[in-house]
C-alpha cells in the first residue's frame, strides 16, 4: 500500500518512539517512495539490542538534521525535492576543479558508499592516503573521519571540496564560483536557499550534508535475527560466528552489539597496529612533522603524508596515547566495502578478520581454527544489507524472505 505525504511524515515523525522504522530501500533512487511499516517485535525489549531506530528529526520534516535555518524548513515536499537535487549534486562531477570528480567517485551508492580501492583517488589522478569509508549510518554525535577531526557534517564536507587530492578547488571562493557557473547546481542552491542569496561554500556544505543525513539504511539479516527472532535468516555457521563475535574473539569491545541499531562500532578511537607499518622513517621524526603542521592544514596534510596520516587521533588530540588510533569502523555491509582498514592496506575479508584475531588475546588468535575464522567471515555477511547482497557471495541465505515468528 503505497502511504499519503501526510502519511509518511506521521511515520518518519514517530520513528524510533514507538517501533515504527522506515527506510528506503534504494535512496538514491527515491529516497521518499520506500517507506514501509514494521511490525513492532513482540520481544524487542528483551532483545540484544532493542528495536532499530533512526535518528528523529522532525524539524525538516524527514530524517534530515540541519542545521542551516533555511534547510530547517518544516514543509515535507520541498525538503524532498531539496534533497533531490543535493542527491543530484552529489554525483556531479561539475562539483570539482577538473569537472572529473563526485562525491559520488570514492562514495559510491552501489558500493555501499565506497569506492573499492585502497585509498581515494581524486583529481588528476592524485592519489590519498586514507580507504574512502562508507556514509551509511554516520554517528550523529561522534567526531567524523578516521581520526575524528571533524566534528560536525556540515563542517566536514566543505574540506572534500577543497583538498588539493579530492575535488581539487584552492579556496572556498572558488566553490562557491563554481556553483554560480553550473545551471543545475546554481538552480539547486537557489531553490534551496532563495534567488537572491550570495552563494557560499559552506551553506553548500549544509545542503549535501542534508542529502549524505538522509542517506538511509536497511534492516540487515543480523537485526532481523537479533530483533524479531527469526531464526532462518542467519545460517548456522552465521550463528557460530555470531557466538565467536560476541563471546570468545571479544570484537563486541569495539564494534558494540548491544546498541538499538547493528553499526556495529563504538565510534571510539583504538590501535589495531595498522598504523604502525607506515613508520620506515622512525616514529620520532614523524611526530615531529605532524606536530610542526597546524591544526586548520590537517585536511591537506593527511591525504599528502601517508606517515602523518599514519598517526591517527593522535594528530588532532597531540596525546601519545592516541599513536595509530582509528575509530572503529561500522560493520554494516563491511563484505561489500573492502579493501579494509583506514589505509585499505588488507585487501580481504578472511585477511582482515585474521588481522583482528591476532589482536583477540595474549596468544595472537592461536586459539581460533580454520573453521573459526570462517564462521567470523560468514557471520559478517549477515551485516550485509539486501540491496547489496548481489555484491556479496556468502549472503545469499539471509537475503532469501524468510517467515518471520512461529
Ligand atoms: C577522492 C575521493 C573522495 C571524494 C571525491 C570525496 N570523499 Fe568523502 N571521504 C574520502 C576519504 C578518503 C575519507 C576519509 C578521510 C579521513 O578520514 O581522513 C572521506 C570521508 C568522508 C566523510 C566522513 C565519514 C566518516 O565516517 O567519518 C564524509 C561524511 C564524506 N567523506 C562525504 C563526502 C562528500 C559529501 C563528498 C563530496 C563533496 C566527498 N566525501 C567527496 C574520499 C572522498
Ligand atoms: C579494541 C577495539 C577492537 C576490537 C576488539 C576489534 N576491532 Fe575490528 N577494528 C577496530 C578498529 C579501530 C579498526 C580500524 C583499524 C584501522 O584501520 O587502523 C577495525 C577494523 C576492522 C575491520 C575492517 C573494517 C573496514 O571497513 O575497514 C574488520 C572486518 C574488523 N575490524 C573486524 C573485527 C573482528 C572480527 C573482531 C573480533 C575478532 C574485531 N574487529 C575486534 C577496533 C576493534
């Protein structure tokens, strides 16, 4: 039954309140037109983790938080029309300085939002230092970037657009130039924000952070397992996996299970000794260089410097405690987003899960066998959601519509 605008704005404002979740089942696609109910499970409160939600943000009327005053509208339609062109501008590659880079080439929509190399590739071919990550399920109240610089979206988009080794633009003037150049972006940002608002780099930044907010997700075999008890989603070996995750293996430190959602990470920052093989040049030598670059030049410096990028939180905190850290990386769809790591420096699963064993105890992991190994690997593919999952070998068996309950 397709639902009334009024109808889907009634869910989207009771979302997560009541368990009523709606998602979209291909948002760039048409991120409004998938909305569906479901059924509240009966068990959810004795769950692992509760009945997923979504953040509420009735404020714009969809699942959008602005922050911008004039995004933060309360009018349903336009907001979805608004977020349709930002969608738009966030595939174009007018939006760089050689017209060859989106947001969209290292944030693929069919790739779960990355780009399925090693580390980014923007503007002439000018290669980074850091594996693009997903932006499905962004934590709304964690600092953002592998080493948590940015703490706000709307602050971080602007730095994409203006990294020598991303969309290449010098200045935020020139962005914002740009945009009064291309017809369709102009169109966007006056639709947006009204035909006779100066355009600048940062309201820009609001706007595609509205798009990137309202990016959704799908329930994945795992919550449907853990959440409405439905057993057949998740094979044995799934299910082994799970135990091994949760129990012996300990990888629920850090990529959190007991939340209301599966993301799977606790947003902290650890070291997993990935950071550590970047350090030819001596670690002093490198401190020393990242100490020696300002704070406001991090966003140019980390895509140059692999070394410094190497360091992690540490860069932004200046604490040695943080050398090499990371924040956890969300799970959710992980089998469809290698490479792996900050530096996409492990090409594959089973290789990745390896890495993370080695780290599980004092033994380096002697404890896990073959068939361990491989029921970690199985178990992380029931994170893959189905829009994804013919991306995905291993997932079939959670893809199939099981019956849900008895
Ligand atoms: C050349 C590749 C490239 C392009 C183009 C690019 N990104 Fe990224 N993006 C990355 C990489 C690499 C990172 C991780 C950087 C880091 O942590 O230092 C990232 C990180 C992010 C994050 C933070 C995600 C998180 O989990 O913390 C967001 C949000 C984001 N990008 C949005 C965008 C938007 C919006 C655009 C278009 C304006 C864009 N990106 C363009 C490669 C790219
Ligand atoms: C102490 C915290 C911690 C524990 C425990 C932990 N992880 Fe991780 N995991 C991380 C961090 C941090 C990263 C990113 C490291 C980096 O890039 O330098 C990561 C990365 C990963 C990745 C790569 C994801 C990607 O998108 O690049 C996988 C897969 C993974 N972990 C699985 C596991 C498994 C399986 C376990 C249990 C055996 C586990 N982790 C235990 C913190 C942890």
């Amino acid at each position: 039954m397709r639902s009334s605008p009024r109808r889907r704005r009634f869910l989207h404002e009771r979302n997560g309140t009541n368990g009523v979740i709606a998602y979209h089942a291909f948002p760039w696609r048409s991120p409004f037109t998938h909305i569906r109910r479901v059924p509240k499970a009966p068990d959810a409160g004795r769950a692992t983790y509760g009945t997923p939600s979504f953040p509420q943000t009735p404020d714009c009327g969809c699942r959008v938080q602005c922050r911008d005053p004039v995004l933060r509208r309360r009018d349903f339609r336009s907001a979805q029309r608004r977020i349709h062109a930002w969608r738009n501008a966030f595939s174009s590659t007018a939006l760089s300085a050689d017209g060859t880079v989106s947001c969209a080439t290292c944030h693929r929509p069919e790739l779960a939002f990355t780009d399925g190399r090693a580390v980014a590739v923007g503007v002439d071919q000018r290669q980074g230092t850091r594996n693009s990550p997903t932006l499905i399920d962004l934590p709304s109240d964690a600092p953002l970037f592998w080493d948590g610089r940015r703490q706000h979206l709307e602050e971080l988009i602007v730095d994409p657009l203006t990294s020598f080794h991303e969309h290449g633009f010098a200045t935020a003037q020139d962005v914002a130039d740009r945009v009064g150049e291309v017809p369709a972006l102009r169109e966007a940002y006056a639709r947006t924000f009204g035909s006779d608002a100066a355009i600048d780099a940062q309201r820009l930044s609001a706007a595609l952070a509205a798009y990137v907010r309202s990016i959704d997700t799908e329930p994945t075999a795992l919550e449907k397992f853990l959440v409405h008890r439905d057993t057949a989603r998740l094979t044995r070996e799934q299910q082994r996996g799970l135990e091994l995750f949760r129990g012996r293996a300990g990888c629920t430190g850090c990529h959190t299970l007991d939340e209301k959602r599966a993301t799977l990470t606790d947003n902290q920052f650890h070291d997993r000794g990935i950071g550590a093989r970047h350090r030819e040049a001596g670690l002093g030598v490198v401190v020393n260089r990242a100490l020696s670059s300002e704070p406001e030049r991090l966003g140019q410096t980390i895509p140059a410097d692999a070394a410094v990028a190497a360091l992690g939180r540490f860069v932004v905190t200046r604490n040695p405690k943080d050398i090499g850290a990371f924040r956890t990386p969300t799970l959710r769809n992980v089998a469809v987003t290698g490479p792996y790591m900050h530096d996409g420096s492990i090409a594959s699963l089973a290789d990745a899960v390896d890495h993370e064993l080695y780290y599980a105890d004092e033994t380096h992991g002697a404890g896990f066998d073959a068939q361990d190994r491989q029921a970690l690997v199985a178990f992380l593919s029931a994170l893959t959601e189905a829009r994804y999952c013919h991306r995905d070998s291993t997932c079939a068996p959670s893809a199939t519509p099981a019956r849900s309950g008895p």
